[in-house]
C-alpha cells in the first residue's frame, strides 16, 4: 500500500520492522522501483538478493523489455531457473512491444518445443507479432493453434485477430470474427469502427459509432479525426462538444483534430474555449498541439495569438516553425515570415514553399525568384509545389525566360511527367504568349485534370485561338473522364465571347446547371454579358443583367459600359454609367469608359466633366504602362515617367533617335 501510494518515510519504517531478508518484501521492493523508472536500484536489489523465485524473475524481466533494455533482459531470461509460462510470456510480450518481432516469433517457438503451452496474453503478442510481419501464413498457423488450445473465444485473443486481419487489409474476416465473437468490448468496437474509417465508408463508421454499447477516447477521436479530414468540420466540432460533455478526457490527436476543424470554420471563439481545455490538461507546450493552435489563430486572422501559441512550445520542430511562418504569410505579413524564416534552424522543403506561397498569394514576383534561388544554393530539393509556385510567378509576369530556365531544371530533376507541373508550364507559356509550346507539353501530358484542361482552354482563349480552344473543350467531353468545374466553364464562356460565337456560347452557358450541375456564378454571368455587349446585343445584354438572379458585379456593368463605348449608345452608357457609380464610389473603371464613350462621339464637355467628378470623388486610374524583361529583370514605364534609375540616358536616346527620324 505504501509502495503504491509512493510514501518513502513510511515504507522505510516498515522495512525496520523486519528483521532480515523477506522474499515478498524484495519482489514488492524490485516491482515498485522498475515502476517509478529506478532501474539500477531493481537491478542491484535483484542482484543483492540471497533467494529469488518465479515472480522476482519475471518482474525484473518485465521490467528491463518495458524500458527498452533488451539485451539486459534477455540475459537474465536466459539464467532464470524457473521457465514457467508467466517469464517466457513476459520475454515473448515484451520483444513485440520493442519491435523485434521476429525474436518474439522464435522465442515462442522455443516455449512450444519445451512443452509450455501458451495462454491468452502470450496468444494476443504473437498476433500482434504476425501482424506487424505482415506474415499471413504464419498467422494461420497460430490461429489453428489458438482453436487446438481452445482460445478462439477468448476477448483479448479475437481482438488481436481482428486487429492482425485489419493489418492485412482482410476486412471479411475481421467482420467475421467480430460477428461471431460471444462478448465484445470497448477495444472490438474501436477496432471495426477504425476498419470502417480507413476503408473511406464514413457512413457505416458512424453507424457503428452510434451502436457501441460504450466508448472510449479512441473511438471518439477517431470519429472527430475521420469527419475533420472528410470536410464535415461543423459534425467534427459538435462530436468533440459531446465528448466533453460525456467526461472523456481528449488525447493529443483529438484536440489537433477539431483545432483543424475549427481552423476550417475559423470559428476563432470556440478555438479559445478549445484552447482553455488544453491549458487545462497542460498539453499547450506540445509540438503537436502547438503547432496546431498557431494555425488555428493564424488562419483567424489572430497571428498575435498564434505567435503567443508558437512562443509557448516547449521543444519547436520544422512543423511549428512552417505553421507560424505560413501563418505571416497568410495574413500578409512578409516581412515577419522572412524574419522567422531565417530563424529556423534546420529548413525543410515546407519551409521553403510556404514562405514562396506567401509572396506569391500577394504577387511580391521578385521576392519569389529570390529565396528559389537560395533554396537551390541551399542544397534544398524542390518540389513539384516549388515548381508549380515558381512557374505561376513567371506566367503572372510574362517571363518566358526565366520560365524556360525552370522548365529545363524540372526536366532534370525528373518532374517533366508530373502532372502539376505540367499544368503550370501549360499556363506559363499560354501566358508568356507562346502558344505551340503550351500546346506540345499539353500534347505529351501521360495524364490530365480539370485544371489542365482549363489552363490549356483559357491559354488558348486569351492568345486569340478561341476556335481552337472550343476545340479542346470538345476534346475534353469525349474523354468523359471527369465533369467540367467552375472555373473550365468560365474558360469556355471566355473563349465563344472572344471569338463572337455569342449563341453556342449562350448555349454552353444554358447547360452548366442543365447538363453539368454547375451553379453558375457572378463570374459566369458577366461573361455572358460581356459576350452580348461586344457583339453589339446591348440591349439584350443589359436586360440580361437585369434578370439576373443574384447582385451584377461591378465588371458585369463595365462590360455593357465598353460595348456602349464601341457602338457608341450615349443613353444606354449614361444610365450604366449611373448604375457603376451607385455600386462602386471607388470604382474609376466606369468613369474612365464613360468619358471614353463622350470622347469617341466629340463630347469634349463631357469628357472634362466626368475627368472632374473622379477627382471630385478623389477617384484615380491606375495608369497604363509597358515593360520589358533584359537578363531577367524586369523594367517598368509608365507615360512621362521618370522614375526608372536610367530615364535620363533612354530619354536621351529617344530624343538623338527623334532628331535622326527628323533629318531623313
């Protein structure tokens, strides 16, 4: 009792009330220090003792297999002069729990030609044995030896079987044994639960979730795990509410699940009262748990909170430093996710990319090319992700260049197949304008997605190939591999309304909720609107707008406004002229096609009254401008800029090339 309630003044007492050695009082002695972790204590006094029997054997065998002391274990287990069933059990158990399975498996054959026959504890470590060996024939062999010994009922034993079954991915005769079992427990229940899970069947999982006669904290969390993955974070969150309700205490697992879940909903609230539970079970400076709050506060909006979250870890590893350095970045603040990036003591290719995510979400393009160009001096292998972030950069700015330069380095590192980065060479070139090697990598693509077949429609489309990009969409719907999405569709509509096809483009429109079962969205309608207006259809187009059934965004009402601007229908371009600037006071796009409407029909009055209502309104265009690439880098201008570090010499050479237009 003492022992156990770990009360040293009062056990020392006792141990001077007994006069000499007392064998019970040693074994209770050597278990009660390999418990509280004091090995060398057991061992010396163990070896100190002047009589030992069975139990002191097995104790300290046990004991050194719990701490991983293998070798030490093995050789008392070799000069331990009482082989009964309980030692060699605890050698069998106690080398499966550290791995060495095939040891166990010999160990256990040893045991058998000895003559000891086995029970339902030795049973249930050799199925864990079979299992971790995957070895199905061997399992067989102890399953005939479990029915000769009369253990095929046993609880424990029919666990292993289903748990070793599971292993190898025989989910019939799991069911089998399960159905077939006299009494289950909590353990059997978690275990079909977990078949269910893994198999995908979140359905039937639940249903069997909701027939356990008792639940443990495994089987709640691995519900709250399966829904927070499958999507279903509100079910997620409300399970683990339940759970709480209920008494069960959440293990790691758990909480990292429903605070993904919660990130998912950013639901920053419930986070807190999460939060509170984990301070309360003191698990708020674990890696795992950590890193997992700073993503929750992160993708909240909260990067304070979560810096909070990252400060408090006790021992950081790569995961904690990428989820705070992502975190920045999300919220973009790069500046703090580079300072924190040169931080990490050892960067791992997560590192690098979520730092590249950042910058590009926010399109710093330079800052990109930059840390790719530190992570290959690193030594740092890029991913097909690096790739894909590095080559969507290099579409964003038409660099063909630098865009050819990562082909050539994806090629040799053996990503040239790789389905994303293909899709993003796809749209680099597409964008860059070069149309024939967008299509050639399309061409050779082994295997294709939506997104390829979007980026090669909509590469198409925007270089003037609309034709040939409706093509390719009828190419893609004689594939029937995959419905087209969203955004294919609003490639298809982009592509008949630049090439004037406004009927089949209407048509294709028609369909999506028809044939493809796609909401369509404001996108999507001011496609279709800004198809009407360049063919002329203005009035069409802007009953088209009023029948929509959701709010026109403002570009919906741009688009009339420019084809108003083309034909040159003042009316029609004054009343969408008022409707813009009742949506969008900040918008200057509805002014300036406005005003280019009054200059086209002579209006000059106009014109200087609508260029004073916007400065007026303090509204102001953001001005047009050319650029050209050279070894890489990129140089802008804008009109009457000087602002470039070498206007004074290119406004020199423009004006010597104007004196010799002049002279000849």
């Amino acid at each position: 009792m003492y022992l156990k309630s770990g009360k040293p003044n009062d056990i020392n007492q006792m141990l001077k009330e007994f006069d000499g050695f007392n064998l019970v009082v040693h074994n209770c002695l050597i278990s009660a220090n390999l418990e509280w972790g004091k090995l060398e204590e057991a061992r010396q006094l163990f070896d100190e003792m002047p009589e030992r029997n069975e139990v002191s054997w097995t104790a300290i065998i046990s004991g050194l297999l719990r701490y991983g002391r293998v070798e030490e274990a093995i050789w008392y287990f070799e000069r331990n002069p009482f082989p009964s069933l309980f030692s060699w059990t605890a050698a069998i158990s106690g080398l499966v729990q550290n791995g060495l399975s095939v040891k166990a498996m010999k160990l256990f054959v040893e045991m058998l030609q000895s003559g000891v026959l086995p029970n339902n504890v030795t049973l249930t470590s050799v199925i864990r044995a079979c299992g971790e060996l995957s070895d199905f024939n061997l399992g067989m062999c102890v399953l005939g030896l479990i029915v000769k010994v009369g253990f095929e009922h046993d609880l424990s034993v029919s666990n292993s079987l289903i748990t070793f079954n599971l292993r190898l991915n025989d989910t019939v005769s799991a069911m089998t044994i399960f159905n077939r079992m006299q009494s289950k427990d909590v353990v059997s229940w978690t275990a079909i639960l977990d078949m269910y899970v893994q198999i995908g069947q979140l359905a039937e999982a639940r249903r069997v979730f909701d027939e356990m006669p008792e639940r443990n904290e495994v089987s709640w969390s691995t519900m709250i795990s399966r829904y927070s993955q499958s999507g279903d974070a509100e079910e997620a969150v409300n399970l683990f509410i339940h759970m709480v309700q209920q008494g069960f205490k959440p293990n790691k697992s758990c909480f990292a699940s429903v605070l993904s879940a919660l990130a998912s909903l950013e639901a920053s609230v419930m986070g807190k009262i999460v939060h509170g539970h984990i301070l309360k079970f003191g698990m708020e400076r674990d890696a795992f748990i950590g890193s997992s709050l700073v993503d929750l506060y992160c993708k909240c909006g909260g990067t304070k909170d979560g810096r909070v979250a990252f400060d408090s870890i006790l021992e950081k590893n790569v995961v904690c430093w990428n989820s705070m350095v992502g975190g920045y970045s999300l919220n973009n603040q790069l500046e703090e996710a580079k300072e924190l990036f040169d931080k990490i003591p050892r960067k791992d290719n997560i590192s690098w990319n979520s730092l590249i995510t950042g910058y590009l979400e926010y399109e710093k393009f330079d800052e990109i090319f930059e840390v790719f160009s530190d992570m290959l001096l690193s030594g740092e292998r890029p991913s097909k992700s690096t790739f894909s972030s590095v080559l969507c950069a290099c579409a964003s700015l038409a660099s063909l260049e630098r865009g050819k330069n990562l082909h050539g380095k994806a090629i040799k590192l053996g990503f040239h197949s790789d389905i994303f980065v293909d899709t993003a060479l796809v749209d680099m070139y597409a964008k860059s304008g070069d149309v024939e090697s967008s299509k050639k990598i399309f061409k050779r693509m082994p295997k294709r997605n939506e997104i390829s077949w979007t980026a090669m429609i909509q590469g198409l489309a925007e270089n003037g190939f609309a034709e040939e990009a409706l093509a390719v969409f009828e190419e893609f719907e004689q594939t029937k591999s995959f419905a087209p999405n969203e955004l294919l569709m609003l490639a298809v509509l982009f592509a008949c309304s630049h090439c004037g096809l406004v009927d089949k483009g209407l048509y294709y429109f028609n369909s999506m909720e028809k044939v493809y079962h796609i909401q369509s969205n404001d996108r999507h309608y001011t496609c279709v609107v800004d198809m009407l207006s360049r063919s002329g259809r203005l009035s069409e187009a802007e009953k088209f707008i009023l029948d929509m059934p959701c709010e026109p965004e403002v570009q919906a009402w741009a688009a009339l406004l420019s084809g108003c601007k083309t034909y040159r229908n003042e009316r029609m371009a004054e009343r969408v002229a008022e409707k813009i600037s009742e949506l969008a006071e900040k918008n200057p796009g509805g002014y300036v096609l406005l005003s280019n409407v009054y200059a086209s029909a002579g209006r000059w009055l106009d014109v200087l009254h609508m260029r004073k209502l916007m400065k007026e309104k303090g509204l102001k265009k953001s001005g047009g401008y050319s650029w050209i690439e050279v070894r890489n880098q990129p140089h802008f201008f804008y009109s009457q800029d000087g602002s470039h570090n070498e206007s004074s010499e290119i406004y020199g050479l423009l004006e010597l090339m104007r004196s010799e237009m002049v002279l000849k």
